[in-house]
C-alpha cells in the first residue's frame, strides 16, 4: 500500500496515510474530506554497505553513483 501526505482544509492538519486504490481518505484529527494532496519526498535511511551498491565504486562529490539520486 503506497503512503500519502494530505493537509485537511478544514483543520489545516498535515498527516501521512497508507491507502488502498480506491479509498477515501479522512482527516484524522477532524474527519474533514477536503485535503489536498501534498508533494511528498522519499527518504531513505541507514548506512549503505560495500554489497548494497551495486557492484559500483563509491563516488566523488559532483559524480552520479547511479543510484537517481545525482547532483
């Protein structure tokens, strides 16, 4: 189930959900069904390990490592 981020327009309340493709979603603080859809940023955590990276050698500051995340 994908998470998304909402902001009730009711109660101005930011809240992530996890969501099935066809529901609704609910403010949890007020009930309200009037949220709009916030960007949303993946994030990941923790330490990446030698064998985690792909066979790839780490990268200078500046170089792309491949892993989408260039810059």
């Amino acid at each position: 189930m994908p998470l998304y981020e909402y902001r009730c327009k009711k109660c101005e309340k930011n809240f992530e959900i996890l969501q099935r493709g066809s529901e609704k979603a609910v403010c949890p603080e007020c009930g309200g069904k009037s949220l709009e859809k916030q960007f949303s940023v993946f994030a990941s955590g923790g330490q990446q390990s030698e064998s985690s990276g792909g066979g790839m050698p780490p990268s200078s500051p500046g170089s792309c490592s491949g892993t989408g995340c260039c810059g």
